[in-house]
C-alpha cells in the first residue's frame, strides 16, 4: 500500500520455546506504534527483524515498498536502544565531524547543535563522564539529527529516572508533531507509551494479541464479572478464574443482564496484565 512505510506478512521466527508469527502488519506514515509485552514476548525479536539485524525463516517485510535495506535506506532509519553505541572518548564536537562524514547531506549540523544547547549538553566533555541521563538524551539528538522517515526506540528510557524520562519524551513527542516521522517505541513503562503512541501493539507469546489506540481502551474496553461459565466467548481478550466468577476483558458485552461491568476503560498496564496472565 502507498502510504504504509513498513509492511509484514507471514513472518515467522523461531527459537527454543519461542516462534513470532505475524501474518500482517502495516505501518502508516506518520503513525507512532507503542509495542507492548512481557518479558519475551517477542518485541525486541520483531525489531531486529524489521531492521535486518537477524534473519527471518519465513515471510515477507517490505521498508519503503522494498525488502532488502540498502545503505541509502539504513539512513532513511533511526534506531535507539538503551544503551550508548558511541565512543566514549569523543566530545560531542567531535563526534559530530564523525556523523558528518556518515551521514553526509542529510547530517543536520545546526539542529543537532541547538538540541545539545537546549538540553544543557557540554560540547567540550568526553561522553565517558556524562551521566545516564545525559547519555540518554544525545543518542535521541544524534537519531533525530539526521532527520529520519523511520525512528525505532526500543527500551530507550527504560534505565532512566523519572524526571530525564519525561524530558526525553517531551523531546520525542515534539520532533514526531514537527516531522511526521513514523516511530516504533517499545517500552516495559507501559504508561509513557500510552502518552506517546496513537496506535498500541500488544504481543503475546509472539503473535499481536491486541490492535488498538489509547483513545479505544479508554473508551471501549472493560473488565466484566462472568459467573455462568457458558457466556465466555472467543473473541473475548483474556479471562481470569476466581472463586465462583471470571473476570473478562473485552469490548464486547453480548448479554447486559447477566454481566457486571467490574471497570469500564482500561489502562495499558491492566491490558498487559490480563493478556499475560489471563487465560481461557
């Protein structure tokens, strides 16, 4: 499709214990995807995939309409992980003649200088004696620098304390409203990706549990009280056994009367929860 900027179909990894399968996937430009999950639900595993860093066994990606990426496409892409990749024994003036020769053209010298003043950066300092937080924030200037079609986080902040967290973020969110940049955030801190994301990714034992949008879980989705075991449906998400009830996640509600809305909206956090633990 024209407007999709990254598409899946039928990719499938496997491991020991663990295979991702996802049938279809389409990314729309401009969108900004939180992936959600569980410790080994395969996020990290579908982002290498998506960047070529590991091979798939079957299946299709398709970045800008094309399956393999070429050089000119890797800088098309912005990737941050949690951890810092640079030279700690460069100053950021010299790190930046470094990315200047690799990105070329696209190098944005002056935006990544006014974000390295604006975050109260020293340019004359080695990155070795900069904090975490500090670190933090120059990998984000460094991704956005070279002004990017695609921007992929993956456990970005998650090391941070709360208030470098939020600063990051706040850069994060303008640079997505300035550009339109399409972005994959993966996160264990559920509640910032429901800030930042107009679209949520739920994974589950490798497979997309759940498909929505903040303002959908809010409105939607609910937990209900079950007693009569014959009400359960397929299509609800999860379902949690108690002593003489089942507590359900859904957005559909077939029988009014014999259902108790326990919570109507629910949080990202409760959502990955009961998908987690919850089972039929």
């Amino acid at each position: 499709m024209k407007d999709n900027i990254i598409e899946i179909c039928n990719l499938k990894k496997k491991y020991d214990g663990f295979e991702l399968n996802i049938p279809k996937l389409y990314i729309g430009k401009g969108q900004c995807i939180g992936l959600i999950g569980e410790n080994g639900a395969g996020k990290s595993t579908l982002i290498k995939l998506i960047l070529q860093l590991i091979g798939k066994d079957s299946g299709e990606i398709l970045i800008f309409g094309d399956t393999i990426v070429s050089k000119q496409t890797k800088k098309e892409i912005s990737v941050v992980f949690d951890t810092n990749n640079y030279n700690g024994n460069l100053t950021i003036n010299e790190l930046n003649i470094i990315l200047n020769r690799i990105f070329g053209r696209k190098w944005d010298e002056k935006k990544y200088f006014n974000q390295v003043m604006a975050n109260g950066l020293p340019r004359e300092k080695k990155i070795d004696t900069f904090s975490l937080g500090m670190k933090a924030k120059l990998n984000i200037i460094i991704a956005f620098s070279h002004n990017p079609r695609i921007l992929i986080l993956d456990e970005a902040t998650s090391n941070l304390d709360p208030v470098v967290r939020i600063e990051i973020n706040n850069i994060i969110k303008q640079y997505i409203r300035d550009t339109g940049c399409t972005v994959v955030f993966s996160s264990h801190i559920v509640n910032e990706l429901e800030e930042i994301a107009d679209r949520l990714l739920f994974l589950r034992k490798g497979k997309i549990a759940l498909d929505t949008t903040p303002y959908r879980l809010r409105n939607n989705y609910r937990l209900i009280k079950i007693k009569d075991k014959k009400l359960l449906s397929d299509d609800m998400l999860a379902v949690e056994r108690n002593e003489g009830y089942y507590l359900c996640l859904t957005d559909n509600i077939k029988d009014k009367h014999e259902t108790e809305i326990v919570k109507q909206g629910v949080s990202t956090g409760e959502v990955l929860y009961y998908l987690a633990k919850g089972v039929l």
